[in-house]
C-alpha cells in the first residue's frame, strides 16, 4: 500500500541527513506543509535547533507579489525558517532522495487573519468570535481561500497536494493553551457552538426559510442543559437534532453544506486549472457532514466526484476506522488512512502493522503517517520495521 509521511520544511532545511532518514522509513511520498497554521514543534533530530515556533499561519515558500498586490486578505510570509524559499528547499532535498513529494496545505484555519480582521471570522450565536477560524461564507475569505490553495497547492516539483480545513472550522481549534474542559461537550454541542451568525451566515440561513434571531435563541435554549451539566454529552447527528429539534438543524446543515460544497469545488477547479495533467488533489475529510475542523465533515459521493480522494482520520480502535471508512466503501479513489505514528501524540507504532491491514480490509487503499519529523527515533524505527513488512 502506498504510504506517505507528513513533513514540515523545518524538518529538513538545515539537515543533511534528514530526507534521507525519511526514506529509509520505506516510504514512497512525503506531503511536505507549504502553507501551515501557527503551531510549536519538536526538531527532535536537527544538528542546530530542537524547537520551531511558528508564531501565526503562513506559507513556507516566497507568495506572488503580483497575485495578491493591493488585497486586503493575503498569505502570510514566514520568518523562523532561514531559507528563502523553505518549500523548494526541502522538496528538493527530499526528491533527492528518491521520494515523491505532494504539498500539504491548510486552509480555514488562521488565527492570525481573524485577528488583524476580526470581521472575517465566525461568529458564535452568543456573539463570541472565532479569530482561528475564518468564515467561509464570506466571498472575500472565500476568494481568499481558492487563490492559496492554487497558488500552496501547485509548488515546482510536487506531483499532488492534500488541503486540510477545506470547508468548515469551528469551536475546535487545539490551541496551545485552551480552557476549555471544564464543561464536557460532546459532538452535538460542539456542532451548535461553531454555527456562524455573521452576516453572510445569517442572510444564509434566512435563504433557509429561518429567522437568523430566532435560530440564535434557539441554539442558545438548546445549550443551556450543557451549560449546566445535565446528562451525558450528546453525541452524533441525532444528539443535535435532539438538542436542536430536527427541523431546525437540518436547515442549518443545508445552509453549511451548501457552503462547503461550493468551496471546495471552487477550490479544486482553481487548482487543476493551473496544475499539470495527473496532478493529484486529496482532502482531509470526515464523512459525518456536520463536522467541522481540520477533517471537513463529506458527503463521500460528492467529495469523490470533486477531488481525487479523500485523507481519513483512523487513529483509534476497530470501530473508529469502521466509522470512518464505512461510508466510502466500494467507491473509486483514494482513500488513505491516516495513522498517527508519535506515541506523546496519542499514536501508536507498535500496531501499526495490524492497523493498516485493518483500514485495508475496509476499503483504504494508502497510508498517511503523522508525522516523521515529530516522532522519537524508537518510534520511526517501529515504522521502519512495520513498512519492511507491509511493503509501504
């Protein structure tokens, strides 16, 4: 099975040993970040440094001056790489190596947009705004978002890309020091926490026959047994109709579908538009369409008649990847299974193995492996030695 590592340009600019290391795991790809969201890593094996503080979301390579010229929502340049052009730099080197490169870029998720423009961020119906979380009902974050994934996607030697956060972000969001467990959510919960009352969101959901005032009250009552601690956590599209009323959500849900559906095409189109023939475009996907976040929740037959395949979270037990690659079963495409590999990370090496024949047996065709540049050196050889059996 086909298998891909994921890969920062920190990883490897600046080390001459890595793409090499990255090789010898007995992968055939890396999907290498060109545009990133703010985040704190470990370099655990880099000659000259042991943290990367990515301070805000940026691109990883040198953006076009002439594309974004005189634009209010434009990428941000990185500066904790010394390199020019940090991409380029490490695509060379790993190609070098011998191994396939596809960019990976992230999309709705920059804190630092939502907090030079707050007025492009979602907004919650208690009147919170997400500043991580870019609104993509908005046509200006929209456009926004089409022209980088062309511009991130389609870096000089990549022979695909995988886009993360290609539709919807919400409450979630992993920031580095988030209060927020005090209160258990669950999925329901969460769903009703990142609808956007913005005011494209609300023209939207009027196009829904609902008043965008009455709905904001409505998911206010419906959040106050949660507020309150009673009962387990909903979970699931039937824990938000309960909380919601079925009619309700279900209108909320065409509203955002349709939103994220009309992104992501645009988005695709944009892409292969300016990509060569052959060129590859997966997205990081869910097939619960209600979620929100890095995995954007998918209907799997109209995501598959878009992109080329999808990247599905199957970190986790049986019944997780069951839940996960179930409702693509049967259906043309890739649909690789992505396995977190860093044990501090909640990953797990040592069945790595088992877990992709598992994933295989229902339906995955490629592994993603999270992440080569942030595991331990016990860890990738547990990869290692997993590949050697697996022919990865």
């Amino acid at each position: 099975m086909r298998t891909s590592a994921f890969l920062y340009p920190w990883d490897v600019v600046g080390d001459p040993g890595a793409a090499a290391r990255v090789a010898e795991l007995g992968v055939a790809q890396v999907t290498l970040a060109a545009a990133y969201h703010s985040t704190r890593a470990l370099t655990p094996r880099h000659p000259a440094r042991r943290i990367v503080t990515a301070e805000h979301a940026a691109v990883l390579y040198p953006p076009d001056a002439g594309r974004w010229a005189g634009r209010r929502l434009r990428p941000y340049e990185q500066s904790w790489v010394d390199s020019g052009d940090a991409y380029a730099e490490a695509a060379e080197a790993l190609a070098g190596a011998g191994l396939d490169v596809h960019s990976w870029v992230v999309l709705a998720h920059n804190s630092r947009l939502g907090a030079e423009h707050p007025d492009t961020s979602v907004v919650n119906a208690y009147g919170d705004r997400y500043p991580w979380a870019p609104c993509i009902a908005q046509p200006e974050v929209r456009t926004y978002l089409v022209d980088l994934a062309a511009e991130a996607a389609v870096r000089g030697g990549a022979g695909g890309t995988e886009l993360e956060s290609c539709g919807w972000y919400g409450f979630a969001h992993l920031h580095a020091h988030d209060k927020i467990a005090g209160v258990g959510l669950g999925d329901a919960a969460q769903y009703l926490m990142s609808l956007c009352f913005c005011a494209a969101c609300r023209a939207g959901y009027g196009g829904q026959g609902l008043d965008p005032e009455e709905l904001g009250r409505a998911v206010r009552r419906a959040l106050e047994p949660v507020w309150a601690g009673a009962g387990a956590p909903e979970a699931g599209w039937d824990g938000v109709e309960k909380l919601l009323g079925a009619d309700l959500a279900a209108a909320t849900l065409r509203w955002r579908t349709e939103v994220a559906r009309g992104l992501q095409e645009s988005v695709v189109a944009a892409v292969r538009a300016v990509a060569a023939p052959g060129f590859q475009v997966l997205l990081h996907a869910d097939p619960a369409p209600y979620r929100s976040g890095a995995n954007v929740g998918v209907d799997a037959e109209h995501i598959l008649s878009v992109a080329d395949g999808v990247v599905l979270p199957c970190t986790g037990g049986d019944a997780a990847r069951e839940a996960v690659l179930g409702p693509f079963a049967g259906r043309a495409g890739v649909l690789a299974a992505n396995l977190t590999v860093v044990r501090g990370m909640g990953g797990s090496p040592g069945t790595l193995e088992r877990d992709a024949a598992h994933a295989a047996s229902l339906g995955a065709n490629q592994l993603r492996l999270y992440h080569a540049g942030l595991a331990s050196d016990p860890d990738l050889r547990t990869v290692a030695e997993a590949l050697s059996r697996l022919g990865g």
